[in-house]
C-alpha cells in the first residue's frame, strides 16, 4: 500500500511539475503576442493614422491610368487552394484591388486555357494565368500550352504570341541569361515567410492572438527588405530591362477550415488545402461551428485570408484601361511600381521625366536620352523619405516630403524607394521600377 502511494505521490509532483513547464512556455509564448495586441499594435496603428492625416492630392502628370492589383494568386484550380469567386471578390473589393492575374498550378502537362476565373466580374478583372517550376505564364488566348517542350521554347512561344511570362520565387535559382521572360518578382510574401525559420510558432501564436483588428500587423512581422533580390534585379537591369513587380501569393490556405458536406457529413481541411477528415458530425462540431459564410465554411480558424494577402503588397500598373492586353503590355514596358497598402494608399504616386519645359518625357519604365532630359521627379500623396537609386546604388535621399526633384549627369537606371515612419524606422512602402537613361 505504502508502495502505491508512493507511486502516485511522485506522479502528482511529476503532474505538477509538468503543468508549471506548460504554463510556463505558454506564458513565454504568448506574452510577446498579447503586449503588440495591447502595446506595440495601437501605438504603429496611431502612427499610420498620423500619417494618413497628412494626405495631399498630388498633381496628375502621367496621361495614363493608374490600376493596383495582384499578379500571383490562387483559387480552387490549384492543388493547394480551396478559394472560390464568392470570398475572392469581397476581399478584392474591400482591398482596393481592381485586377487580379491568377497563377494557378497546372494539372497536367497539357494546360488548356482560359481556365478558372478570366473576364470582369463586378468590375474586377481576372485573368487566367499558371505557375509551374517558378514560371507564372498567362497566355492571355484560348490555347493548350505544352509543358512538355521546356521552360525556354515555352517562354519564348508565350511571349511571341503576345502572352506574358514571369519569374516567380526568385529567392531561388532560375535561368537569368534567358532572354525572353519579361519580369520578376522583387517582393514575394511566402518568400519574406521562408526566412522566418525558429521564428514560425511565434508567428502563429501572434497571428492567433490578433486575429481581428490587428491582424495586417501580424502580417507585417515577416517583413524583411529582400536586398538580394533587389541586387539581383538591378543587375539583371544593366542588361536589359527586367520588370519589377510584388506578389501577394496568396492561396488562402494556411487555416484549419470545417464545411457541412451535401451528404451532412463533415469534412474538416487543413494547411495547403489539404483534407484532415471527413466524419459524421459531433458535440464537438456543434459548439465550435456558426452560420457558413459565403464559400460554406462553418468554421474558420485562418492565418493568410484573401483580403490581407491582397492588402499587403500590391502593383499598380499605368495603362490606358482596365483590359489584359492593356495590363500586360503596360507592366511588359515598366509602367509599374510596387506598394505595401496595408500601411497607405499609394494611389497617385508618380514617378517620371521631364525636359527643360517641365514636359513629360518618360515615365517609370521609359528609356530616355541623357541629352533630352532635365530632371527626374516624383510626387507622393503622403510625406515619404525617397532614395534614388542609381545601378543599384543610393545616390540621393531625401528628407520627408512629398515631392522629388533630381537633375541626371550621367547615364544609367534610375529607380526609387519611398519610405515612411514607422516604428522608429523608415521602411519601405513603394518601389518603382526604372527610369533608364541613356
């Protein structure tokens, strides 16, 4: 007897000790999450309101539209997406977004097109597109493209016939020297997420934690400036024109998500869309689940949303209307720059040439003669810090204000950074593509 109760004697101080180990690491864990819900969150969300206080209407110079978007996204025709049209467009419409180039994976090698999405669909533009091997091609046509003759024929076929080819990921390695794709990615979400490394359960516990009013903040935790891709592309440039661009990425798929099947069974899917399990309902079922939203999902428990992902970084495009041709061509010549708008509305911001009149020469993208221009200029809605970089390098920075003005003496690509105050810091918020002298 006396041995038995010495057996659980040891198990109750081993139980106990093991629950002090518990809530110590939930503690360790999730007080960090808590003071940026309670502290860090309100204090950069005063300072954005600050910001946005400021607001100019800036002076129209370019003679082109500007449209903002996404170029890389995810529905239910890839393999690790469950989105649908019924939660893409509130989230599209709520972010701003006016056209959204898909990228969704191939299912075989044969990809026939158009597929999807593709057309107006409340006045937001899709265009049905494919990602395979860190290519996104969007043919912009009815056609079959064949997998099959290799990325270079492929490439040069799409591009040929008046489609559009993209590197995607380009944290990792891909045929630079090609000479026919006609962009890349310089700021990817799930890019800036794959460095998190050790950090990942703390972004998820934070991510949980503000899951409501401070979640685009959640967001921004993984943000890192991507200096080597940036190095790459402005090398890449010395070469030939390479347009920049920003990806959300966003599939919508890093979640725990419940639906009532047709048949009242209950399918219960996980990360990258996967199914968990699909049951009879339970008690359990019955207390977590509500009233299903508009794709069916009773239960939702998500860290990337199609309105956050879109929210977070988007490109706006300079064309002369809201049409996949227009679009294509327009981002093709660098008539683009790239915007984080969670933090502001980059509408308006311009980027551009002028000769000694103070007439437009060029815009982001052009090539102009050394000899014809004057003066490089840019204007912001909101007090920003530019950086002028030039081949690669910072060759002017400003103080805050909205506008720029600088006269070129030599040859060379020029392009800017905007930064705002945030947090102590100056971090980016647009980046244009290049105004190449020559």
């Amino acid at each position: 007897m006396r041995a038995l109760e010495t057996i659980f004697s040891r198990l109750f101080v081993a139980f106990k000790w093991l629950s002090l180990l518990v809530a110590a690491g939930m503690l360790v864990l999730f007080v960090g999450p808590l003071w940026n819900k309670w502290v860090v969150y309100p204090r950069l969300e005063e300072e954005i309101m600050t910001q946005r206080g400021l607001y100019r209407t800036p002076e129209r110079l370019i003679p082109l539209e500007s449209y903002q978007g996404a170029l890389h996204a995810h529905t239910y025709w890839s393999h690790d997406s469950r989105g649908i049209l019924e939660e893409i467009l509130p989230a599209a419409k709520a972010a701003n977004v006016e056209f959204i180039f898909l990228s969704d994976h191939k299912r075989n090698a044969l990809d026939s097109f158009p597929r999807s999405y593709h057309g107006l669909y409340e006045g937001i533009l899709f265009e049905a597109g494919t990602e395979s091997n860190n290519l996104m091609i969007s043919p912009l046509r009815d056609v079959v493209l064949d997998w099959n003759i290799g990325e270079g024929a492929l490439i040069r076929q799409v591009v040929n016939e008046g489609g559009l080819a993209l590197y995607v990921h380009t944290e990792v390695p891909h045929d630079w020297k090609n000479p026919d794709y006609q962009g890349m990615e310089i700021y990817n979400i799930h890019t800036d997420f794959k460095d998190e490394g050790g950090k990942l359960i703390g972004f998820v516990a934070n991510s949980l934690v503000n899951a409501g009013k401070y979640r685009h903040w959640a967001y921004r935790e993984i943000f890192d400036e991507q200096t080597e891709i940036h190095a790459l592309w402005d090398s890449l440039n010395q070469h030939r024109k390479i347009v920049g661009y920003g990806a959300p990425d966003v599939h919508n798929n890093q979640s725990i998500r419940a639906r009532y099947l047709t048949d009242g069974l209950v399918e219960w899917v996980g990360p990258n869309a996967k199914t968990i399990t699909i049951r009879k309902s339970n008690w359990i079922d019955k207390l977590l689940f509500g009233n299903p939203d508009e794709a069916g999902w009773v239960f939702k428990a998500e860290l990337d949303t199609y309105f956050h992902s879109f929210q977070y970084v988007q490109t706006h495009i300079f064309a002369d209307s809201l049409h996949s041709g227009s679009l294509k061509d327009h981002l093709v010549r660098g008539h683009a720059f790239v915007s984080f708008e969670s933090m502001l509305d980059a509408k308006g911001f311009e980027y551009l040439a002028t000769d000694g009149y103070g007439e437009v020469l060029g815009i982001m993208g052009d090539e102009v003669a050394l000899a014809d221009i004057d003066r490089l200029e840019a204007s912001s809605p909101y007090p920003v810090k530019f950086e002028l970089i030039k081949d690669g390098k910072v060759i002017k920075t400003s103080e805050s204000t909205y506008d720029f003005s600088y006269q070129p003496k030599l040859p060379g690509n020029y392009r800017l950074t905007a930064r705002i105050p945030l947090g102590g810091e100056w971090v980016p918020w647009v980046y244009t593509n290049p105004i190449y002298i020559r």
